[in-house]
C-alpha cells in the first residue's frame, strides 16, 4: 500500500490539495475530513458534483460508512487531529477494504519525540509486536529518552502507542514537508497573544512535528 504524508501549518492549502486528489479519481476514492462544519465547507465550493457527496463524511461516521465496501484511494485531511483509538480503527478498516493508495494532509497537533518516533518506525519496520507495558519494565533507556524534561512512564507510554496507530510511522510512508507548501504569512507571525504556548505555536504556525 503506497501512504503519502502532507504536513504542513495552518491555512496552507492542505483542504484544497485533499480535494484535488479526491478529484483526480472520484469513482474509487473517499474523503474522509474531521467534522461536519467542514464537510459544509466543501459543499459549499460546489466543486464536487453531487453523485460523489456519498463519498465525503468525516471521521466520526468513518467506520460505518466504510464497512463492507471497496475502495482503492482513501484521503484524509485532518489526520493528526485524531485520537489513537480512532486510528487504530481506522486502520482496521482501511485493510479490510483492499485500499491500494492513502493520502495524509494535517496540521501537527504536537510535538514528537524524535528518538521515541524513530524507534516506534523501525518496530514497525521490523514487523514485530509491540508490547509497552514489557518493554518498558526491561529497557529503562526508552525512558531517559528526552530533550530538556524527563517523561514519566505513562508519558512515554501514550506517545508509543499515538505513533504506533499512525500513518507517519509507517515505514513506507512517504513524508512531505517542506517550507515550500507554508502559508508564510502564518509562519513569520511572532508573540500571537492567542498561543500562550510555545508547542502550539511551533505545530501550528511553523508546522513542525518533531521536538529540537
């Protein structure tokens, strides 16, 4: 299965390139967006024609919309806006229906620690079976692992399985993020009085995933 990552800030097109892609192959893909206000706003562009809306829902009718059908391209704009249950659940489904291409467009909604994401990368790569709970009572030096703050074990924990059912760890994911796609007016915004925090404005405005 071939799985293409888009990342980039806020208001940097990511919707309109979901849409293109959805447009290039209507008969065999879905779009998957994050809620209904969005689904509105796509209806709204009229540039859908009306016998594909039956392939546009968001992520919460995701699995029941799915279920039982084929489909070979499955586009999801949105995507690291989501829970690590619901992608697990995705993901089920995804394979369930033969899918042959999935596209990824988001916005980081965190930070990643490099070395947890690399190593949660090559778990997958390898194929083997991700146990935490085990793996974390035996190699204390996952633990450790840390810019500046030391995680606790549950930190760590949630961060495993967040990259673990997702997309961006897939090791045939291919990764596109470049400050080429940014809405550069968005990036060089300095001291927004709206992102008290320094991670948001890092995912957000400069549209980075990973921790410096």
């Amino acid at each position: 299965m071939k799985k293409y990552f888009f990342i980039s800030n806020r208001q940097s097109g990511k919707t309109h390139l979901a849409i293109y892609e959805f447009m290039k192959d209507p008969d065999n893909s879905l779009l998957i967006v994050y809620d209904n206000k969005q689904i509105k706003n796509i209806l709204d562009k009229k540039v859908i024609p009306d016998k594909f809306l039956d392939r546009i829902f968001h992520y919460e009718n995701f699995s029941s919309k799915i279920m039982g059908r084929s489909f070979k391209i499955v586009i999801f704009d949105d995507y690291l806006l989501t829970n690590t249950e619901f992608r697990s659940e995705i993901d089920i489904n995804i394979h369930a229906a033969n899918v042959e291409k999935i596209y990824c467009f988001s916005t980081p909604s965190k930070l990643y620690d490099k070395n947890v994401l690399d190593f949660v990368t090559q778990v997958k790569k390898d194929k083997r079976i991700l146990i935490v709970e085990e793996y974390m009572s035996k190699n204390q030096l996952l633990i450790e692992i840390n810019d500046l703050k030391i995680k606790t074990s549950a930190q760590l924990h949630n961060e495993i399985w967040d990259l673990y059912y997702n997309y961006l760890t897939d090791p045939e994911t291919k990764i596109i993020h470049d400050k080429f796609f940014y809405n550069e007016r968005i990036f060089n915004l300095e001291n927004v009085s709206y992102f008290p925090d320094i991670e948001r404005e890092l995912t957000e405005l400069k549209g980075e995933f990973i921790k410096n």
